[in-house]
C-alpha cells in the first residue's frame, strides 16, 4: 500500500510552500510574538481564507473547496514548517471537524461557511486546569441548557468566535456549543510560552449552551474528535521537525569551527541522523493516520495516537537539536530556533501531553488484543 501524497497532492504542497515562504516569514512570526495586542495575524488569516484552505476537508454543500482530509494533511505540514501564526489547527482541525462529525444539519448549515470564510474562529474547551481531564474532573456543569463554570487554558480562547465545551449533565458529559460573544462569557487571556498561539481562560456564568450530539455521550464523541485532530496536527508537526533539521543542516554547513565547517565533525552529524530517523519514524505515522482519517478508518484511534507520539517526540527533539547545532547563537532571540522550540512544546500540549497518548494507545492496542 502507497501511503505517499498523489502527485495533485506534491503539487498542492509546493504551491502552498511558495505562498507561505513569501508570505510567512518569520518576521510575521515575530510580529505576533511582539505585540501583546495581535493575537494573530488577521491578514494572513484573511488571504488563506480566499484561497479555500480553511474548508479542505468541509463538504461542498456548505462552502468547502472539495479537498479532503489527505489534502488537508498537506497543507498541515507546510503551515508547520512555517510556524504560522494563525488559529487554523484550532479552527480546522478541531471545530470544524468536531460540527461536520457529529453536528446536527442546522449547527453545520449556520457554522461551516463561516469557517470557509474565516468569520467563525473556533476552539475548544475541555481543560479545567493541571491533570488529565476525565468524568470525575469536569470543570464545567450544565443545568437546563445554562452552562457555569472555568475552563483553562483555552487554546485560541482569545479571538474564538464559538467554542465547544465539554461539560457536565445529568446523563455525564456532554459537548455544548457557545457562541462566545454571549454576555455570560468572560475571556482573560494568558501568558504561554508561545504568544504566537494565544491561550485564554474562559469564565461561564450562566451561558446558554447549545447540544452537539446526544446528552451524555461527550466523552465518546471528543475521544473521537480529538483522534481526527491528532492525525492533523502530526502533520504540522512533522512539517516543523522537517524545518528545524534544514536549519540545523544549513548552519553546520556554513559555521567554521578549527578551520573546519562543523558539519564535519562526527557528533554534529550524529545529531542531524538522529533528527533524520525521528522525523521519518514520526511521518511514517502521520502517514497511517492520515490515510485511516481519509477513508475512516477503524484503526483511527491507534494511527492516531501513534502519529500524536511520534509526531511530538520528533519535534521536540529536532527544536532542541536544532538550538544546540547553532550552540550559543541559537539561545539569543536573533535566531528563529526558539520559534520552533515554543511551538514543538504547545501543539506538544494542545490535546494533552504524550503521555496521555501514550495510555490512550496502549489501552486501545489492548482492547483490540482482547476482541
């Protein structure tokens, strides 16, 4: 089986690496990461719009470009390469999968052509602070349609237009849909690690909540969506990793050290076969992933909790590699190794840490074992 993009999808990605190189530099980056008041870059966000990306994988009917979620996958990996500093995995990979999945007709008919256009910014609110999020932990609570509660940290909670949260019910549970332009939401956003990616905390006080699915069955229904999420987000990740190893190549090529270019010294060329191999493991994954999220696959949550390992470990590493390769300049803020390195640890985070994927995939693994 070819688990490689088609030559259509080669040269969707070239194309979409010739916009972002142009237009995304890291001085737009930087921009974002400068100003505590751009929250991201409208412009950018704008532009990507008009060429369609933000409805890939939305169906026709509703205002989609006709892609898919292949397609999808590989304007991912260019949009990670260069750290864009836009909310598109909040918005694309997570709500807009998470309404065109499980939303009722009426919830896709008045959202999903605001997400073509970029007029709805979605994200998702599950988090009621540290540890894992579970039944027993659930940080906000519903009664009679009305939710109260705090969520923390909110991904995009800033400049979202809709969230999805995960609360608490009668029956369990449940996902509710909120307009966050409603009066009882209060949004403070916070300090992170990567300002190009803002996170909020999110006050609910009796703010009216709209059903996404059955009552009580929310914890399925975001195990499912945060699946489909990961597969796409392996692929941003995938695509910085990528990056961070050209920088580190490119730089030990032209750094002179004893009268020699570091390249040539065996410990640098251990740490540039050392990204290499973790970058192939972590595509190879996101791969797997991509084609069980395009086909719906039932070894979706086992591809895509192996993509949202692999894809993490290799990031990380390559960013902290690719500093350590440019040694004393890559600590300073000149170089844009610490782009990387801040967002490898956030979309590390976005749907939980490794190690919640890690037990995800081993119990999944297991259930399967034992059927």
């Amino acid at each position: 089986m070819d688990f490689d993009f088609s030559d259509e999808q080669k040269s969707l990605k070239d194309e979409a690496r010739r916009f972002l190189q142009a237009r995304c530099t890291s001085a737009v980056t930087r921009r974002v990461l400068n100003d505590d008041m751009l929250p991201f870059d409208l412009e950018l966000w704008r532009e990507i719009a008009a060429m369609g990306w933000l409805g890939a994988a939305i169906p026709e009917e509703y205002g989609g470009s006709g892609l898919g979620h292949v397609e999808l996958c590989a304007l991912a990996e260019e949009l990670g390469r260069v750290v864009a500093p836009i909310p598109f995995a909040s918005t694309v990979y997570v709500f807009a999968e998470a309404i065109v999945k499980v939303g009722s007709d009426d919830q896709k008919k008045r959202l999903l052509p605001g997400i073509v256009t970029g007029a709805v910014i979605g994200c998702l609110a599950t988090s009621g602070g540290p540890g894992v999020t579970s039944a027993a932990t659930v940080a906000t609570v519903t009664r009679n349609g009305r939710l109260n509660g705090v969520n923390i940290p909110v991904t995009d909670g800033d400049v979202a237009t809709h969230a999805i949260v995960l609360a608490g019910s009668d029956l369990g549970p449940s996902l509710y849909l909120v307009d966050l332009a409603d009066t009882g939401v209060t949004r403070e956003p916070l300090q992170s690690l990567d300002p190009s990616r803002s996170i909020a905390r999110l006050i609910f006080d009796d703010c009216p909540g709209e059903l996404i699915g059955r009552e009580g069955d929310g914890a399925a229904l975001l195990s499912n969506i945060l699946d489909r999420a990961a597969a796409l987000f392996a692929f941003e990740q995938v695509g910085g990793a990528d990056r961070c190893l050209e920088m580190a190549r490119s730089y030990a090529l032209e750094r002179y050290a004893f009268g020699r270019v570091i390249a040539s010294y065996q410990a640098i060329k251990h740490k540039l076969a050392d990204i290499y191999i973790k970058n192939e493991v972590a595509r190879s994954c996101a791969y797997y992933a991509a084609w069980a999220l395009a086909s719906d696959a039932d070894e979706l949550p086992e591809a895509a909790a192996a993509a949202r390992i692999a894809g993490s470990n290799a990031y990380d590493f390559a960013a902290r590699e690719n500093l350590q390769t440019h040694g004393g300049m890559g600590f300073t803020w000149e170089v844009d190794c610490h782009l990387h390195l801040r967002r490898a640890r956030q979309l590390a985070l976005a749907l939980g840490g490794p190690p919640l994927w890690r037990e995800r995939l081993v119990r999944r693994i297991e259930r399967r074992n034992a059927a």
